[in-house]
C-alpha cells in the first residue's frame, strides 16, 4: 500500500488539483479547508470479510497513526445495505477528511509508522499483497461540499 498511496494521489494531483486551484478562491493557510476523498473498494465474490479483516488489521492503524499525528481530521467506513448493479457494485467505502488539499497531496513517508506498527515487515508485506489480490476493482474520488447556506 504504501507505494500504491503515493502514485494514486500523484494521478490525482495531476487530474484533479489544477481544477481545484481554477475553481478555488485564493486563501490563506489559516483559512484552509478541509479536503475529503472517498475511497472504493469491490472485493471478488466472497473474499469481502477477508479482506475487511486484512485492512482492519493493517491499513486501519497507519491511518489512525496519521490523523493522530493531525495529517488526518476524520475517517469514516461504510458499507451498502442493499446491492447494486455488478458494474456499480461496491463492498466497502473509506471517506478519509484530510487537514487540507496540501496536506492529502504533500509526500509523506509513513515507513516510521509502519516499522512501529509492523515489526515482522514480511509479514506484513504478504497480507497487504493478499488484501490487493482479493481486490477486483479501487478507486478514490475527492468530493467537495456544497455550502448549501449560499445557494439563491
């Protein structure tokens, strides 16, 4: 996961912050707002609970270890209640508040984490292979709120 992290917010950067900065009104960094990103997971038929489990286990931490550390504000986990269409079909979703835009799209290297929460590294190393095997399909996708107060 954690070479994964880095290229998937490098494809975002480069797709959706030169957007952001168009749409965006200058602000200062005491005003920054808070950037969300909705992340997808779809599981292969019946690997679900394995790799709940496999992502509480490992994944789950380190982003608690983040937000302790303020990079991260809220994470939230959810999951559908009924079923969708196959191609629309999604098993898991991680919202993860990150401080601000700069701060979610900013390098930063969690191996200290990692080395902290996962002493026996080729252990860990396995089961996030595995937690990706079981995966069919991922995608992020940052949202921006409506402030609804200002609509007419």
């Amino acid at each position: 996961m954690r070479a994964i992290r880095p290229i998937v917010f490098t494809l975002l950067l480069a797709g959706i912050a030169p957007l952001a900065h168009a749409q965006a009104p200058a602000t200062s960094a005491t005003s920054a707002q808070p950037f969300v990103v909705e992340y997808y997971y779809k599981t292969r038929w019946g690997a679900f609970e394995e790799f709940k489990a496999l992502f509480k286990k490992n994944h789950y931490p380190v982003l608690m270890k983040e937000q302790g550390l303020g990079r991260i504000l809220r994470v939230t986990i959810d999951y559908p209640v009924y079923h969708g269409t196959e191609d629309g079909r999604w098993d898991m979703r991680v919202t993860i508040t990150f401080k601000d835009a700069a701060t979610a799209f900013a390098p930063f290297d969690n191996t200290a984490i990692l080395k902290e929460l996962y002493p026996d590294k080729a252990t860990f190393d396995k089961e996030e292979r595995r937690r990706f095997e079981v995966l069919e399909a991922h995608w992020d996708l940052p949202v921006k709120p409506e402030n609804l107060t200002t609509w007419k």
